[in-house]
C-alpha cells in the first residue's frame, strides 16, 4: 500500500489478514494490519537478498533504486526459481514452448528464446544471423516489419508463419521443417 506514490510505500496488505480483520471489526484501519515493507536495492546480490527474506521471515520485498524510488517488487518464489530454476504449484498452467500440431508443422511460442530454438532444431544461434533474443524478435527482424497472423517468410529450411499478434508483439509462429 502507498500513500500518494509508489515511491512511498506505508506497508504490505495480506488479503487473508484482510478478510480475517474485516469480518471482526467492519470499520477497520487498514494501516493497523499492514506488515512492515521489506526494501531490496536493485544490485543486492541473490544471497543478501534470500537472507533478507528468511530473517525478514517475509516473501514480499519492493526494489528501490539510488533515489530511493520504487522499481518494482521481488518475491521468495522469484529467488527460489532463479537459483533453482521453476517452481510450479498447483496454480500455475504448464505451457509448453514448441508444439508438435502436425508432421513436420510445429507451433512456436513468440517468447522462446531464439538460443533454446537453434538448439532444437540442432542449429548454432549464429545461424539466424540475428539480433534479437526471441523467436518473435527474430521474426521481426526477418519480415522488416510488424507483421500480420498469416504473414510468412521462408528461412533456410524453414516456412515461419505468424500464428498470433498481441499488439505489436508475435505471441506465436507455425514452423514447418522442410523434408530430409
């Protein structure tokens, strides 16, 4: 919670101590069941940061910058994952980044990284001759243009069909290999 501006945070609200607080007293203060707000500066290396949360015994923190502005938030999960990679529970949906939708014809999620898809296909990332760090970025740069669903260009042995657009951003590309 915030009082006129992000960058002056009063105190974190847990929904559960809301409603349990609510119900017992109907004109409550919110300020009265805040937790105290954990800061993490953004170049707090990972174990200061996972230490700060355990003695904190929090899993919430807000990022600060030099200015003492607020950047964003970090949560335990974040830190967890990074050191061991993803964490799912039951609330997360598996997706899966290269579908398999017919022989040889293969939907690819927009936000794979273009590293993960040379490997796939058994390529060195050098052989896109790219900038970009995603698929959709690389499909980008290859059309010149932000493209159309149905859009498609041939690269290599590949035929890249632009499936989905969210704004200017390509969510998903069909990928047809060329036979052997």
């Amino acid at each position: 919670m915030y009082d006129r501006s992000v960058d002056k945070i009063i105190g974190i609200l847990a929904l559960n101590r809301y409603y349990k607080n609510i119900v017992k007293t109907p004109n409550l203060d919110i300020k009265d069941i805040l937790f105290d707000t954990l800061y993490v500066y953004k170049s707090m290396k990972l174990p200061t940061v996972l230490n700060t949360f355990l003695e904190s015994k929090t899993h919430l923190g807000v990022v600060t910058d030099e200015f003492g502005g607020t950047m964003g938030i970090v949560t335990l999960e974040d830190v967890m994952e990074y050191i061991v990679g993803d964490i799912w529970d039951e609330n997360d949906v598996v997706e899966c980044d290269i579908v398999e939708i017919g022989e040889r014809l293969y939907t690819i999620d927009g936000d794979l990284a273009l590293s993960e898809f040379a490997d796939w296909l058994d390529w060195e990332k050098e052989d896109f001759d790219s900038e970009a760090i995603t698929v959709g970025g690389w499909c980008l740069e290859v059309l010149d243009n932000y493209p159309n669903p149905g859009d498609q260009f041939e690269y290599e042995s590949l035929t890249v069909v632009i499936k989905k657009v969210d704004g200017l951003r390509i969510e998903s590309v069909n990928v047809s290999l060329a036979s052997d």
